[in-house]
C-alpha cells in the first residue's frame, strides 16, 4: 500500500468515525424527546453511558422515524431543501469574495468544499468549525495567495453574521411587544445589539478604512515580524472588499436569500408540527438564535439552541400555546435537517480535490 492509498483510507476512515458521531447525537436526541414524552425524562440522568449509548442505539432509529412521520411530508422536505439551498448560497457569497482577491474557484468546487464545510460545523466548536477546514482547504489549492484566500472565508463568515444580526434586529420591531413584557428578550435582544456592535467595527475597520493595513503605523510595526508577513499582508487586502461595490452589493443579496431561507427552514418545520405562534415571532428568534449558538461554547451550539428555543417560545402571550418539550423539538428538527445535510457534506468530503490549483485567469483583483 503506497502512501496515496493509505491517505485515502485514513481519511475515510475520519470520515466514517464522525459521521457515526452525527447519527449517535441525532438518536440521543430522539431518545431524551421520547422519554422527556412519557414523563420519564429523569430517567435519562439516571442512566450510565453505556446505558443511555446502548438505549440511544435500540430506540434512537425507530423514534426518528416517528417524529419525522408527525411532519407533514410536504413541510418537511421543503425544509429539508432550504436547508440545502442555503449552503449552496453560502458557498456564492464566498465566491464573490474569491473573486475580489482575483482567485477565481469553479462552481462545482466552490460547491464540493461548502458542502464539506457543512460536514465539518456538525462537530467542531459553533458554526464556524467549517470555516476553519474552508480556509485550509482553499489555503491549499493557491500557492501565491495564501493568506489572501484564507481571508475571504473570515470576511465571507463576517459578513454573513452582520446580515443575520441585522435581520434579527429588523424583525425585532414587529415583535417590540414581547420585549416590552419579557425580560429574557431583553436579555437575548442585547446580546444581539452587541454583537451587532462588535461585527459592525470589525467590517468598517477592516473594510473601509487602512488602519490595519501595511502602510498604517500598526502595519509597519507588525511587518517587522517575520511570521506577521502573511497576516498584514491579508489584512491590507481586506480593504479591496470595501472598494468593490458588486462584492458588496452581491453579497448583501444573497445574504438576504440565505437569511430567508434559514428562517424559511424552521417556519416551515413549525406549520409541519402545528405550533402556535404569532406570525412573525420566528422572524426574530431564529436568526437571535442562530448567531447566539454560533458563539463557541458548546460544540455545533447544542444546549445554547434547544434552551433558547424553549425558553423563547413558551412565554405567555395571546396567540401563542407551545409546550417546551413542542419548542425542543422544533429545535432538534432544525438541528436534525442540518446534520442530514452535514452526512450528505461528509460523503461530498472524499470527493474533495486536492492539489488543484486556484486559477486567477478569469478574475483580476480590483484596481
């Protein structure tokens, strides 16, 4: 077995372990909703490892099955495709900011190394594991611009976040009602404005002005380094994004797509299940959901989601009657539809090229 070979199966083998680690967290879900169902929720905490492993395994197929069966199949796979859409618009929005570094990248690996990406968010800390593995994967296929590609998949993630905190934001004004009786969507909505705060500097220092750039002061001081060559070097390149108006009016476009489809994915899971809600309540709460479990705290934001969930949705108000074990559930399934596309991303991931160079034939960086 030559090395090429043996690299081959080490990385199926990788694969295969974590996408046993995707379905292992679905059917440990399905199992604590069943017993959480029955009243039996204490007795998942009483159990051993090996216990709730071995009763995850038993039961966990059979109750997925059940709990998809509840969805009408018509919401379902329409939720199921937003979710896929989604990504595939992700991976647009980075092309543009390819383009704007002057790599130009195929549609057919742009969308391969997304869908990877994706296979990655199920694992790693927050939703921006995948970035991670997207940086290094482009960072491998150019040799002259390295730090460069590294860098649209910082301002790509940037700038998706900013566009989802601004549609929570502007989805919080028809719903200033529950901020007004509800002190836990005060807490939830500082969170965002401050989030809010932090990406808005981010983008405007990075984007619009040359204060990190090689011909600041701070850029003179950092060039001094030899390991802060690469990062200067990016971080003057981030001021080409702020310059290039089709970048940012493009990618502001399909942030909105994306943003709708995100929230698209849960609405349509909620009328799936028959939830009670006001209609524009999920308007606001998935995207302040989304950007809050993006925050690495637990791996792929779990707990952070499912609490926010239900402690978003059971409140009190006229038109509304969720139970929490109906809001965990919304949750799950939208968490359920991500690692479904996250095991579809992991098959993707062993057909990922390697070694095939970024071409800049067709793309010029902006003058």
């Amino acid at each position: 077995m030559n090395r090429r070979d043996f690299g081959q199966l080490a990385r199926l083998a990788v694969c295969c372990l974590l996408l046993l680690v995707i379905f292992h967290a679905i059917f440990c879900n399905e199992a604590q909703l069943a017993l959480s169902d029955e009243g039996r929720s204490g007795d998942w905490d009483r159990m051993t490892s090996w216990q709730r492993r071995q009763y995850a395994w038993t039961q966990g197929p059979w109750m997925l099955i059940q709990t998809v069966r509840r969805l009408d199949p018509v919401r379902l796979t329409s939720a199921f495709a937003l979710c896929g859409i989604l990504i595939f618009l992700g991976g647009l929005r980075w092309r543009e900011a390819l383009r704007v570094q002057g790599l130009g990248l195929s549609l057919t690996e742009i969308t391969r190394i997304s869908f990877a990406a994706h296979f990655f968010n199920a694992f790693l800390l927050g939703s921006t594991g995948g970035d991670v593995w997207k940086a290094y994967a482009v960072a491998r296929l150019t040799h002259h611009k390295k730090a460069e590609a590294a860098l649209t998949v910082f301002v790509d993630r940037l700038v998706g976040i900013l566009a989802l905190l601004l549609f929570a934001l502007l989805f919080a004004i028809p719903n200033r009602e529950f901020f007004v009786q509800f002190r836990r969507y005060d807490g939830v909505g500082l969170a965002i404005l401050g989030m809010l705060f932090v990406a808005s500097v981010a983008v405007g220092i990075g984007l619009f002005t040359d204060l990190l750039g090689s011909s600041s002061r701070l850029g003179r001081l950092a060039i001094r380094f030899p390991w802060m060559e690469g990062p200067v070097r990016a971080l003057t390149a981030c001021r080409l994004f702020g310059r290039n108006i089709r970048f940012l009016v493009f990618s502001s476009f399909l942030s909105l797509l994306i943003n709708l489809a995100i929230v698209g994915t849960f609405v349509s899971l909620a009328m799936g299940l028959g939830l009670h809600l006001p209609s524009l309540l999920l308007w606001f709460v998935v995207p302040a959901v989304v950007c809050l479990a993006a925050l690495p705290i637990t791996p792929s934001g779990l707990g952070v989601r499912e609490n926010l969930f239900v402690v978003l949705l059971t409140v009190e108000f006229p038109g509304m009657g969720v139970k929490p074990a109906e809001a965990l559930t919304l949750s799950l399934l939208g968490y359920s539809m991500n690692l479904a596309w996250s095991a579809i991303g992991g098959l993707i991931y062993l057909t990922v090229r390697k070694g095939i160079p970024v071409s800049d034939a067709d793309t010029k960086p902006p003058v």
